[in-house]
C-alpha cells in the first residue's frame, strides 16, 4: 500500500512472476492479475486483515474517504 494512492482503497499483490491491485471492501481484482492460488491466499489474509488494511489506508490516504 503507497499513500496518495488514486482511485478506491486497495493494496498491492506482488508474487514472483506477477502483480494485481485489489480493492479492499470487495477483494475484487482491481487491475493486474495473479495466479488463482495466489490471489486466493491474499484475500483470506485480507479477509483477517481487513481492519488494519482499511486503518492504513486512512493514515497514508487521509485526504481519500473509504
């Protein structure tokens, strides 16, 4: 996650060979693409995570609303 990020609330999803961007209320694949396993991995830590995800995006985004 950068700060003065543009667009929805979302983090980045690296892996060796590819690179997503997904939104966070949704999990949804924002752009980019990644392998199934991958992306199923980051939403079920998302999933847990989704608080801290969102409190981080505020502090680094706190001109972007959610």
């Amino acid at each position: 996650m950068f700060g003065r990020e543009h667009g929805v609330p979302h983090f980045h999803l690296w892996t060796p060979n590819a690179a997503a961007v997904v939104v966070i209320d949704t999990l949804a694949v924002l752009s980019g693409s990644v392998d199934a396993k991958a992306l199923e991995e980051a939403r079920a830590w998302a999933t847990e995570h989704r608080a801290e995800l969102t409190a981080e995006w505020r502090r680094l985004n706190p001109e972007k609303p959610l």
